[in-house]
C-alpha cells in the first residue's frame, strides 16, 4: 500500500465558529493504482489533495505515506518526503516562462542534488517532447506546457504522481492526449491520483472515489456525486 489515510477529519475556523471541511475519510492507494477523485465545487477535493500532497494537515486522523507516518514528521521530514515521493501536476502548469522546458524540468533535481541532464532529457522525450528541450513555454501550446509540467512532476521518479484538475486549463483534443499519456505511464507502473471535477476525466482512471461534502463515496456508492 502505497498511500493510507484513516479516519481524516479537517476543520478550519471561521471567526468563532469550526467548519467541518473533511468528515471521516479513509482512503488507500495501492502501488501501480490510477485513481480519480471526484466531486463538484466545495466538496472538500481541493483540502483532500492538499492533505495527500503533504501540503496541509488534517485535524485529526493518520496518514502513511510509503510507509511513513505523515503527522509524525517535521517540517523539514515534510519537505523531503513530499520531494521524493510526489510529483505534482496542477491546472496552471506554473511553469517558469523564461526558462526552457529543459530547465523547468530539472528544477526538482536542483532541489534533490541528484545528477540532472540524463534524467531531464529523458524526462521530455517520455511525454513525447524530445524534440523541444529548448523551447520556452510561450513558444508550446497549451497541452505542450501540461506535458513539460508532468515531465517535471516525474523527473524525481515520485512514488505518486498527483494531478489536480491536469485538463482544466485545455481544449478537449490536448485534454483527451493528456489522458492517454496519463494512461501510458500508468500501464508503465506509475500510481496517478487526479482530481477533478468532471466525470468524463474521472472515467479515465481505473477506479473513481466520489467525495460528497467532505465524506468519501467509492464508486457508484452515491450516485448524485456528479
């Protein structure tokens, strides 16, 4: 099991009131996994993602990470880990624009101080851009940005690749080569948890969790998640 959450609870406070945001939530992730967390607007995806990608913390609750005890680790503990072990995908890409597709992917090797120019070429050439190491993203098409962004997600051979609504900012056409490469680097061993908001991407993936006003539905358990 590569991934373990139990019993989540999230509250945030709202002047003097606590709102309730993630409500019981377990949640595993098998190694090799591709799966699609789904739910609209305000349904607590978003503070999920954020606890998965060990960028919040939950209220109460545990969580495993490759078989570390996420809430037990400091804040430096935190920051290695979630180097070795996420790579992350966002809407946006937040690409650096004056840098080249080269450069914006070896990024996470600079912060891992591991040697970079193998892995960043080889990096491009998995997501089908070999031939545009030298490009700067005002020079790529939009779907070109998300393949350089999941190219650098997987520079650092993370244990997860966690992609947050990875096609919003797309046409259908990228949106649909974004999928398949998504598929491919499942079908090559890669475990892809993804976020979104749409049911036609959630279809994609393997297995789909509903997630519902902070609780977690598997499947079609409840069926007005969408």
């Amino acid at each position: 099991m590569i991934l373990n959450l139990q019993n989540i609870y999230k509250d945030y406070q709202q002047d003097k009131l606590v709102v309730p945001v993630l409500k019981d939530v377990c949640l595993t992730v098998e190694e090799g996994e591709y799966v699609a967390i789904m739910g609209p607007s305000g349904s607590g995806k978003t503070t999920l993602m954020n606890i998965i990608g060990c960028l919040d913390k939950p209220t109460s609750g545990t969580y495993e990470l490759a078989g570390e005890d996420v809430l037990k680790l400091k804040d430096k503990q935190l920051s290695d880990l979630r180097l070795r072990s996420i790579g992350f995908v966002f809407q946006s890409f937040h690409l650096l624009p004056k840098q080249s597709a080269l450069a914006n992917v070896e990024m996470p090797l600079n912060y891992a101080k591991v040697p970079k120019k193998e892995r960043r070429e080889r990096a491009l050439e998995r997501v089908g851009l070999g031939d545009r190491v030298d490009f700067r993203p005002t020079q790529l098409s939009g779907g070109q940005k998300q393949r350089v962004a999941i190219a650098r997600a997987m520079v650092n051979n993370p244990k997860i690749l966690l992609a947050d609504e990875p096609t919003g900012a797309l046409d259908s056409k990228s949106g649909e080569q974004i999928m398949e490469l998504f598929q491919k680097l499942n079908e090559e061993g890669v475990t892809i948890v993804m976020i979104t908001h749409d049911p036609h991407i959630a279809s994609n993936a393997k297995r789909m969790v509903k997630i519902i006003d902070g609780e977690i539905f598997e499947g079609d358990e409840k069926e007005d998640a969408s």
